[in-house]
C-alpha cells in the first residue's frame, strides 16, 4: 500500500470538539479518518466487509480516532503476507469502549500478531497498567514493537512468546487470577475452549473477555461445521450457559462474542 494513499486519508489536526476531544490521546494531535473508505483499511479490504452497506455506515459513522503511531503500524501491517490477520477498525474501537467503561488498569491480547489491538488497547491504560500480549512467534511481534517505542508504551507492555495455553497457565501461576480487567482473543481458533476455560479465571470481576472470529466468515451456519469452526461455536453456544456472566455475540469485524464476568 503506497504511503501516499495514508497521506490522503490520513490528516493532522488538533481535535476541537468536546465530544471527539475525550477520544483522543492526550488531546493533542491525532491522525483521524477523513475519507469513507479509510474506515475499511488496506488490511480489512476482504469478504468481512463485501456486500454489506449497513456496516460500511456503521464504520462511516463512528468516531474512530488513532494516534500516528497506530496509523504507520496498520501501514506497516498492511503489507505483511498474513496482513488479513490485523483486526478490523470496528473491532478496535469496540476494545477501545470496553476498556473506557471497565477503567481497565491491566489487560491481556492472546495472539497479538503485530499489535495493533494491542496497540489500541495500550493507549487506553493508566500509567500504573500494564499489558500482556501473548504470541507463538517473536517474529510477528518484532514488527510492532518500534510503533509500541515511538507512542511510548513499550515498558507498559511485557511480550510472552510461546504457545498461549502454556503463557495462560505461566500467568496464573504468577498470581494473575482474577486481575485482568480486558481480554482480546485473536489465535488458533482449535484452542478456544482452551483460551475461554483459562481466561475466565484471569479475568477480574466486571471484566470482558472479546473472541474475534466468532462467526469465522459465516461458517458457523454450515449444517456440519468443519474444524476449527467447531470449536469456535462451542464456545458462542457454551457462553450462553455460563452462570456468572453476561454474554453478546456481535455481528461486526468477522464476529464477536463478548463475555462479562458479572460481579
């Protein structure tokens, strides 16, 4: 994606406005979208979005705000071969509401490719929070952490390589239950049921556990569903008869269940 594309969509401004100013980082200057198809993405240009102009207006119309380090990472991922990994400007904002409401001091991205969730989710912490981003390749995480320097985040967010099932354990084991306040999960969609069973132990009375993927491109609607799909909608149907939480399956980005753990 040439970069001249991102100087067109992208602008900088001071934010003026009361209501779009309390979005913003700091109130200082934000790169923020100005054209409509900036809110689809050069990584986000695929089958989540053909055919279905009632979510291009419901990107259209949300104040999505990002910093420029953001911005340049969504650049950079852009043209990484599995850039169709990043997760969608809906869904970020979606964390980006989550962990205002929830006043999230610490929280968790299992399968952070190269961190722009992370990244959104990082901007949102307290200067005493901190993030855990969980990834089986240093590679991919190599690419985001420059962009998690220049927005000056990077000793706010401690990187655990590895398989995530045996990261999750390591952190319960360092005493981590019950303290993570978000929790975005965007990995190997066979261990769902692994990462939901695990994450609801970390998660922090009146905390939000976000699956993406959790209508996987509308396979979840097949008469027999094939692998990993299985499992993906194990865990939608297994959220619905959980005792002590609160569950929404929503249908943006390429699906996502949203589990509260009541208090």
């Amino acid at each position: 994606m040439a970069l001249s594309w991102f100087k067109d969509i992208f602008t900088d401004q001071r934010i003026l406005s009361a209501t779009v100013c309390g979005a913003a980082i700091g109130a200082g200057v934000v790169y923020t979208l100005t054209k409509p198809e900036a809110r689809r993405g050069g990584a986000n240009e695929n089958t989540k979005w053909d055919k279905k102009p009632l979510r291009d207006y419901c990107i259209k119309h949300t104040n999505i705000i990002e910093p420029k380090p953001l911005v340049l990472l969504r650049q950079t991922t852009a043209k990484h071969e599995r850039a169709i990994m990043e997760s969608t400007y809906d869904v970020g904002q979606l964390l980006v509401l989550l962990m205002r409401m929830t006043k999230a001091k610490n929280v968790l991205e299992v399968g952070s490719f190269t961190g722009v969730a992370l990244l959104k989710m990082a901007y949102e912490l307290p200067k005493d929070g901190k993030a855990y981003a969980l990834d089986v390749s240093d590679e991919y995480c190599n690419v985001g952490k420059p962009f998690m320097e220049m927005a000056g985040l990077r000793d706010q967010i401690e990187y655990i390589i590895g398989p995530a099932v045996d990261s999750l354990a390591s952190l319960s084991a360092r005493g981590l239950n019950g303290t993570l306040d978000v929790i975005f999960i965007d990995a190997d969609k066979g261990n769902y049921p692994n990462y939901l069973k695990a994450c609801l132990e970390l998660l922090s009375p009146g905390g939000c556990i976000v699956f993406d993927n959790s209508t996987f491109a509308g396979r979840v609607l097949a008469p027999e569903i094939k692998e990993p799909g299985n499992h993906i909608d194990a865990v939608n149907k297994t959220a619905m008869t959980l005792t002590g939480v609160t569950s929404l399956l929503l249908d943006i980005g390429d699906g996502c269940l949203i589990i509260r753990k009541d208090m």
